[in-house]
C-alpha cells in the first residue's frame, strides 16, 4: 500500500521546523509504523538527503524511547500501545498520516521527532526511590505485602516514562508521571518511611521543570501505552495533601 | 601473557567468604578521592554506579539512550532467579550453582558461579528493599514460578516486566544518588575510545549524541557495562541500539575476548515476517511453563489450520524426546530442536520456519483468566504483531539471537587483561558457559553491579589513592581524542552511496547462515572472508548524511555497524577454533544423533583472543577450566 | 516562604484552591436555585421577594455571601492563572498541526472558555439584579401582610426583564455553558482532593452529571416561562 507522510521536520532545538511531505509506496501491512519510517529513511539516505531523526529503541513497548504524535495522538491511534508496537494494518493504502513529536515546554526538542524527556530523570531523582543501599536490607519475606496492595503497586509502577501523559495533555502536565511513582512507592511497606518527603519533593521538582497543573481532562490515561489510571494521580493529591498538612 | 583469573583458594563454598575477609579496603577520605567511570545503565551499570556511589567513590555514569532507565535489561520480561527455597522444594545454593554450570555445558567457572548464587539470595532483598512489586501470593510472600533448565521453583517475577522493574529499582537507586550529586550522570553519550595510560585505564572518550562533540573524561577505573552483542546478527531480541562498540573499543585497547561464538539462540520469538524486519520480539519463556510445543507429525498437516489437526497428529517433540525436563528443557536444546523439525520440512507458517506453542491445555487445566493473569500482557503483545488470538489458536513461535554469553574476558574480581578496566554483567563472558539459563541474566547483572564490584574494585583502588586525578589534556587522551575524530571523519567523507542497515543487514545474513544455530567449518571459512569483503565495501560505500557536530543518528549506528563487522569475523574464528559442539555452539561436525558432543580433553577452556592490530591474526590465549566440585558430564534432559 | 505559602503556590495547592472554591460555588448554586423556584409560586412574587429580603439581612447569609464573592473571585483569578501556566507549559497555543479530540472530553478541553463565558454572564446577570438592588432605589417598596417592614418588590424587576427575548436568550445559553463547566468541574473537584477510588467513583460521576443537567435547567426553564406563560 502507499502511504502519505506528513513529517515534522526540525533541524535542532533552536531552529523553527515546518511540516514535510513524503510519500511511501510499498507499504506492507505486517510491519510496523517504525519500520515504515526506517525504509523512508533508507530511500532518503540514498538520496543523499538526511533521514528523519527519531527516538527509538527496544521495538517491543517496554523502554519507552519512541516518541511520536501520530495524527494528534501520542503513540497513535491505539489503545495502550507505544508508537513501536503500532503496525501498518490499522492503515489502508493511500492514508495520510501526520507524524510529530511529542510537544510540552519541559521537552525541548532535539531534532525533528527527538525531544529531550531529562525532566523526568530529574524529577525521579528528587524522590522516586527508597533510601535503601546496597546490603542493607533484610529477609525479602520479612514483611509480607498484602496482594491487592502489591497488585497496585505494579500497575503504577508499569510506567515506561515515555512522557506521552505529557504529550497527550492540553496542559502538558506531568501528573500522570509523578503520581505513578509516588503511588507505586507510597502504597508499599517498603515506601512508606519516606512517603512525606517523596510526595513534596517530586511535586516540587515537576513544578519546577516547567511541567502544566492537571485539570483532570484524562487525555493522559487515555494514551498511556501501559493504561496507568488517573485514581494514581489522585492518590498523589491525597499523599500531597496530607503531607503538607500533617508531615514535619 | 599469562591469563590469571585470580580465583580464591579453598572449597569452592568458602572461596567468595574467604576473598571478601581478605580484599583490600579504601578507607572512606579516600574513596571521595577516587573516580570511578561506569559505561552502561543497565541492571550491571546502574546497580554498580548506584553502589560504588553510596559507598563514597565519585561516579560519572554514561548511557547512550536519553535516560538511564531505558538500557534494554528493561525488556527481560520472564524472571530473576534466587536459590531462596521458599518453596521448600529443595533448592539451595548449591543447586542452583549445579544448575547454571550443567546449563553452560561445563564451560564456566566454577568460583565465579558460585559466588552468583550465593549472591543471588541478597539481591531478592535488596530489591524487595527498594520497592520492586514482585508477584505475591495471598499471604503477602512472595510468589515462584519454574523456569527452563531447573527442576524447582526458584524463579521470582513481577508479571511479565521483571527486567523492567529490576532496571527502574536500580534506576531509581542510580537516580537517588545522582539527585545526592554523588553520580554525574551523562545521558545520550556514547563511549568510543578507552585511554590508557602506563598500561592502567584511565578514562574514556565519550561522543555527545546531541552536539556530535568529543569528550575526555578521566577516571581511576572504567567499568564497562554495555551489554550483549547479538545485534551482530542484525536481527535479534536486543534492542535496536545494542551494540558492541564499548566492548570491542576496550578488546582493541588490549582487553582480551572471551568465547565470542557462544551466542543464545531463544526458542519462542516471533517469527519473521519480512525483509524490512528491524528486530524480533520474544515471547518470555515462562510461557514454556504452560504451553506445550509441537509441529505435526506429517508434512502435508503444515499448511492446515492449527486447530484442525488433530491432537494424535500432533508431535509434541520436546515431551517426546526429553520427557524429564520436556517442554522446560534449556534454550540451546529447545533452539535446536525447533530448526530440526523444521529442517524436516515439519515446520508451520508462510516461511514453513515456526513451530507451535499451544495454551489450550494449560486454559482447559486452569481457565482462561488464571492463563490470561499470569502472562500479563504477553498475549495482547503477541495478537498486536501478528493479528492472531493466542488463546484460541497456539502462538507460531521459532528461535531467535537473544544473549552473548560471551564477552571481555575477565578474572574472578571483573577485572579485564587491562587494569582498572572491568567489564560486568553480559558484557562479560564469566558465568554462564555455553549457554545461559532463563532468569540468570537479571541475576548475573544485579549481582555483578551491588554485590561484587563493591567488594573487588577495592582491591584494585586501594593501590590508587595516591593517584591523582589526571588532567585531559594528557597526551593519552589526545592520541584517544584523535583516533576517534578520524574514524568519523573516514567514514563521513568516503563518498559512499549505501545506507548503513543495507551492510548490517548483510552482516547479520551472513552471522545467522554460517555462525547460527549450527555451523561447520566449511560455513565458517566461507563467512570469513564474506565478512572481509563486506568490511572493506563498508568503508568504502557506507553513506552517512547530515553533518558531524549535530545529532546524527545515522553516523551513531555507522560507528556501531563498524564494530560488528569486525566482532562477526572474531566470532567466526573462535567458532573455527572450537572443534566440539557445547551450549550455544553447535558444530554440526560434532554430534550424537543430534545432541551435542562436547570434547572436554580438548576444549574445556575458555578462549580468549588478544587483538593483534587491524587485518591481522588475533592470538589465542587459554583459561583451562578446574572443575574441583563437580564432575564433567555429558549433559542430559532426558 | 512558609510551608502553606509553599502549599499555595504549588501546582497541587493552585488546583486546591480551584477544587474548594469551585465545590463552594457548586453548593452555592443549589441554595440560589431553591431561591429562584419561588418565582414559580403563583403569588405575585410574594414568596419570592421576602426570600431576597431574609437572603440580603440574614447576618450569617451577609457573612456566607462575602465568602462567596472572595470565592468567585479567587476561582476565576487562580483559573486563569492557571490557564496562562498551562498554556505555556503545554507548548503555546497552536501545539501540534493536526489535533486529536479522541481523548479529551470538550468540556475539559475548554473549561478555561467556559468559565470566561461565565464571568462574562455574572457580570451582566450581577448587573441586572443584584446591583440594582443592593444600589439603587428603583425597585418598589411592599409590605406583605404579617410583616412588619418594607421588601423591595425584585419579583417585578425579574419579570420585566423576562419579557426581553435577547436577555431569555443570553440566560438560556449561559445555562447551557455553565451545564458544560459542571460537567467536568464536578467530578474533577473530587479528583484533585483524592476523592477517587474504584469503590465510589462511579457514584461521584452519575451525581456529577445529573448535577450539571439538572441545575442548569433549573435556572433555565425560569426566565422561559416567565416569557411565555406568565
């Protein structure tokens, strides 16, 4: 099948893009959106042209490298995938489809559909860890973790830090990402001696990065590739709220 | 040179105690003093960075990705083994030390083995510690599966994302101590040269992704962390961004290679579906758990629907020919046996190259939703690349390259044959012999990185205290600088014509035909000088567009394609070289009716090369293998 | 800055501030809305006017209804501060070529918008009623049998005013904008507070609905049949 492309093409951060149309022909249906671009890029190499820079890594949805706003959305039109796992099928031939990158003032962009995500390093840094080093622990039995609990924890802690919360939000919030750390550490036994400090300080940190206030619209949730709910973000306000008003 | 490894004295049980009792310490003033360069963010990189950082070293982390969390030990999806026996089935460490050396068909060292499993309890609690949701059962404890390669449960997991919530726990470790302003982290650099200076490393040459700039950054030692190098074969389970250069920058810097033809090849991957395949997903083997594998028993049945062949037509070949440890026999066999059916003409799917892997029983046995619960989201992940329901009709599975157990050749402290230079996790070739065992990649990395470089690294940097930090304008570091601005600008101005992935691709044909799941040596010779040829038209037609100073993922890949070039043909040699068929090496010259024939008189060494200089013969140094603990066998599932 | 000063300026306390305020204003509506039904009492207004006496000499209503103009006030300032941050945050204004409405309810995209419009329609609405009231003496004076002290008589300025279609109109429309602001204002006031948990969420958005339903038509169908009934 043919596809028509229209590209968000930057030079770097500090230059103005504009969109570029290509044209792919010889589409197959069994191989996926990346690999679309990678045979574009190889028609453009041999051209002598520069190929489309694009972040990309694992292929298999779980390193969360792939950015890219398929058609205005944040790793495509489907529900709980990454752009990598997004295959030609769910195009016919002779569909236009525009490609950009994922867009919020924290993620400056790097080049075309590369953006700089170091904010959310940043904000992990400021808390999103236990305080235990290495040796220091004890008996992995010793403390037992009610299921549903651990269950939770899991499905907060499936977050591949893709930044498609961020890219999805009219707001270019960075809730979704906070709250599912703070949700997956501060509900475990394990997290809960620095749960005050973890819920200030990464709030702290997402403020200052730049990051939009959530207004609860669940465009985050929607295009979450790992499906993190939005009861994550309200768990964050209710650990910030009580941090605020009962910690030290 | 004489090849040290340096393991301990005593029983094998006691050597790890006994080295620790008796290394060397750093006291803590002068740990603030050293510097110490960790290559990789991997479960062995950030585990290591995030260690030595606590401990007092200064630490600069380097990762080629945008962040730390994303290096590809995120993918590990099955498990992570520990001989904890909370499942009172009789597991200890020393049988999960029996376990992976009888996994590795007899070709890895004993000391270094032990002291994994060993290790392996500590890492369950530290990363329970720091809040990795492992599977838990209703009474709070932590939960088990069985995993290929073992006759007990042994195997801890957090869904289908172990290795994504090992990685994100030692991330987050990583991170913590970078917010602490212990680590300097360096995201989107890529390490291409080591420097050396009186013989000790010293540091590393870093490119910025981002500016195209070289950097110079010194350290009292240099941690490789860099993972494996299956992208050789250009199709692989890795991702698209592995590679080898880290490694192979440090084998030309004088690091010997360790065993470079033992590649793992994973039963249950996808299929290929095409010529524009950039890489192959693997389907955990814990499925192997509850699936049961199977080709029909007669040809004309292949081109059928699977659900309409009858269950008496059904050659379940596994069960058939290894029925103690069946469908949960080790890789390398499973591999094997999957090409052989296929071989015979019994394969399924468009390319007649797949096998089945059928939950039908397991959904009868246990219901749909207890099936769908404990493989997560592997099912969805499946049906979305194929467009086929896996719980109604079987998965179409056949192997792929997933794992080097081979790598920098390295002594019982992770020392490579450079000083100060170390390798860890499965950039090294120590612990997992011809073959590694499911859930011993995470175990191998996470230990590496907390428990054994803190200790042995102090034996070396106990005799650095008094070095001081060395200035980059040191000439070492200049002739380093040097050496890899012209290799980029040789291969950015020579005119060619070709893109990159066309030569990789090349590459990896010529890899996965001859230096694959079964090679000989007339395939051997063949694919070396196909290899040459390919390397010299490389740098002669490999285009690279856009400039040098800006981000140029293009030039990025053409460095690292560069590299496996060369690594292919060293493959090639110690493939030559290796006259028996052990683990993932199979020579098909070398075989008892199709199981492998090892030849431990001749070859129960571990191989490793010393590069000699471009286009020449690299030499081959042997570390005979002691075996004090237990006997040499011919390995059997049977 | 101290710890609330600190509080009040994260993103977290901005969206507090928005969420308390904007859960005071939604009880606010409901005690406006009862009050306004006593339009429909087919006496002449009498219930009507001596509601507004009691609402505007009530000593605890005067104290609640300085709460309410601080509210009002605070909700629509904070809004758009924070709409300005948003904006900024996300990118500017015009973010990506081609836009996605797949995963965003209208009214969550636009509560910025309707929330102007709103303060657009209270200030007229303020204007009309309130300010003619509470400032001028135009309005005339009754005395009802059984009290003893003068009402002004707003029930006849509200059915002057009822008369007008474009003023039916305008009322009408902004009812439909403040249904539309409910809509999302409702259960995401309960979200920002960490009232959301799988057990009565769902109960949270059904009350949501039937409340931006519900009370905007209250309010609507009043200057409707006083134009074409009364």
């Amino acid at each position: 099948m043919k596809i028509n492309l229209k590209v968000w093409r930057q030079k770097n951060t500090n230059t103005s893009g504009k969109i570029v149309n290509y044209v792919v022909n010889e589409v197959n249906p069994d191989m996926s959106f990346l690999e679309m671009i990678d045979v574009l890029n190889g028609q453009l190499v041999r051209k002598g042209e520069d190929p489309i820079a694009f972040d990309h890594d694992c292929r298999e949805g779980i390193c969360g490298m792939c950015s890219m706003v398929v058609d205005g959305r944040p790793h495509g039109p489907l529900h709980g995938t990454t752009t990598c796992q997004l295959y030609m099928r769910n195009y016919k031939d002779g569909d236009t489809i525009y490609v950009e990158p994922f867009r919020a003032h924290a993620f400056p962009i790097i080049k075309d559909l590369a953006v700089n995500r170091g904010a959310f390093d940043r904000i992990i840094a400021a808390g999103g860890f236990v305080s235990v080093s290495t040796g220091q622990a004890q008996d992995a039995n010793a403390i037992p973790v009610e299921k549903a609990v651990a269950d939770n924890a899991m499905d907060a802690a499936a977050c591949i830090g893709c930044g498609a919360c961020v890219a999805a939000c009219p707001n270019g919030s960075a809730m979704l990402f906070t709250a599912a750390k703070v949700s997956h550490l501060n509900q475990l036994p394990q997290g809960k001696a620095e749960a005050t400090r973890r819920a200030l300080n990464m709030v702290k940190q997402m403020d200052a990065e730049g990051f939009g206030k959530c207004s609860n619209i669940g465009a985050c949730e929607a295009e979450c590739p790992k499906e993190i709910s939005i009861e994550n973000i309200a768990r964050l306000n209710r650990e910030y709220i009580k941090a605020v008003f009962t910690g030290e | 040179m004489k090849l040290d490894s340096k393991i301990p004295q005593g029983p094998v049980g006691e050597k790890w105690s006994n080295y620790k009792e008796h290394a060397k310490l750093v006291n803590p003033s002068n740990k603030r003093k050293l510097e110490i360069i960790v290559v990789g963010t991997g479960l062995a990189g950030a585990s290591a960075a995030a260690t030595l950082a606590e401990l007092g070293y200064k630490v600069k982390a380097f990762c080629f990705q945008d962040s730390p969390r994303r290096a590809h030990s995120i993918a590990a999806q099955g498990g992570i083994n520990a001989a904890k026996n909370y499942k009172n089935d009789g597991d200890s460490v020393y049988r999960l030390f029996y376990d992976t050396i009888k996994g590795g068909d007899f070709r890895a060292r004993e000391g270094n083995v032990h002291r994994l499993a060993e290790v392996s309890v500590n890492i369950i609690d530290q990363c329970v510690a720091q809040g990795v949701p492992f599977a838990r059962e209703y009474g709070g404890l932590l939960d088990n599966r069985s995993f290929g390669g073992a006759q007990v449960s042994r195997t801890f997991y957090a869904r289908g994302q172990t290795g994504q919530q090992l990685l994100i726990g030692a991330y987050q470790a990583l991170e913590r101590q970078v917010g602490l302003g212990n680590v300097k982290m360096y995201s989107r650099h890529e390490m291409l040269d080591i420097v050396k200076i009186d013989g000790k490393a010293r540091g590393i040459i870093a490119k910025n992704l981002v500016t195209g700039e070289l950097e110079r950054h010194f350290g009292h030692a240099v941690l490789l962390c860099t993972g494996g190098y299956g992208n050789v074969f250009f199709l692989s389970t890795n991702a698209m961004g592995s590679n080898v250069t880290a490694a192979w920058r440090a084998h030309k810097r004088g690091a010997f290679f360790g065993n470079p033809c033992y590649t793992q090849i994973h039963p249950t991957c996808i299929p290929v579906s095409g010529d524009y395949q950039s890489k192959l997903t693997l389907m955990s083997e814990s499925l192997r758990n509850d699936g049961r594998i199977w080709v029909p028993k007669r040809k004309e049945d292949c081109g059928k629907h699977p659900n309409d062949i009858k269950e008496e037509d059904r050659d379940y070949y596994l069960e058939r020919k290894y029925p103690s440890y069946g469908n949960l026999c080790p890789r390398d066999i499973a591999s094997r046996a999957a090409k052989e059916v296929c071989d015979e003409g019994r394969g399924v799917g468009k390319t007649g190259l797949a096998v089945y892997l059928d939950f039908s029983d397991a959904i009868n046995r246990l219901g749909l939703e207890t099936v769908k619960a404990r493989y997560g989201e592997l099912f969805p992940m499946y049906q979305n690349i194929t467009g086929e329901d896996p719980l109604k009709q079987p998965m179409r599975i056949f192997p792929a390259v997933h794992y080097t157990m081979g790598g920098l050749w390295v002594d019982y402290e992770l020392m490579t044959t450079v000083p100060g230079l170390y390798a860890l996790g499965e950039a090294n070739f120590s612990d997992h012999g011809a073959n590694r065992l499911g859930a011993s990649a995470l175990m191998q990395g996470l230990a590496d990185g907390y428990f054994v470089i803190p200790y042995t690294i102090g034996n070396y940097l106990s005799g650095e205290i008094f070095t001081k930090s060395i200035p980059t304008d040191h000439p070492a570091f200049a002739e380093a600088e040097n050496n890899v601005r012209e290799r980029i600008n040789t291969l950015k101005n020579n005119g060619g014509k070709t893109p990159v992935d066309e030569f990789h691709k090349q590459l990896g044909k010529i890899m996965w035909e001859y230096c694959g799941m079964a090679r000989n040596a007339e395939g051997l010779t063949k694919a070396r000088q196909m290899i040459q040829t390919l390397k010299a038209d490389f740098w002669n037609d490999a285009r690279i567009t856009g400039e040098i100073n800006e981000f140029n993922p293009e030039l990025d890949k053409a460095m690292r394609v560069a590299d496996f070039l060369e690594l292919g043909e060293l493959m090639v040699v110690d493939a030559l070289n290796r006259n028996e068929s052990c683990g993932g090496h199979f020579r098909t010259e070398y075989q008892d009716n199709g199981e492998a024939k090892r030849n431990d008189d001749e070859y129960a060494y571990v191989s490793a090369w010393e590069f000699k200089g471009d286009n020449q013969e690299p030499e081959l140094h042997k570390e005979e293998l002691v075996y004090e603990a237990i006997q040499l066998q011919v390995r059997s599932y049977k | 800055m101290n710890w609330f000063q600190s509080f009040l300026v994260s993103s977290l306390g901005q969206k507090i501030v928005m969420s308390l305020t904007g859960l005071f204003l939604t009880i606010f509506l409901i005690v406006h809305l009862v009050g306004n039904l006593q339009l429909l009492h087919d006496d002449g207004g009498q219930a009507f006017n001596l509601y507004s006496y009691f609402m505007t000499h009530n000593p605890l209503i005067k104290t609640v209804s300085y709460l309410l103009y601080t509210g009002i006030i605070l909700h629509t300032i904070q809004g758009l501060s924070l709409w300005r941050q948003n904006r900024k945050a996300a990118g500017g204004m015009k973010r990506y070529v081609k836009t996605s409405t797949a995963t965003s309810s209208f009214a969550g995209r636009n509560m910025a918008w309707l929330g102007i419009l709103i303060f657009i329609f209270l200030v007229i609405h303020l204007k009309d009623f309130w300010y003619v009231m509470k400032f001028t003496s135009q309005l005339e004076m009754i005395t009802y049998p059984g009290q003893d002290h003068e009402v002004k008589n707003l029930y006849q300025l509200v059915s002057v005013e009822f008369k007008e279609l474009w003023v039916v109109v305008i009322y009408s429309i902004s009812m439909v904008v403040l249904a539309f602001h409910l809509l999302h204002g409702f259960t995401s006031a309960f979200q920002t507070i960490g009232a959301n948990h799988p057990k009565y969420m769902t109960l949270i958005k059904v009350v949501g609905k039937l409340y931006a339903f519900l009370i905007p038509i209250g309010f609507a169908i009043i200057p409707i049949i006083f134009y074409c009934c009364k």
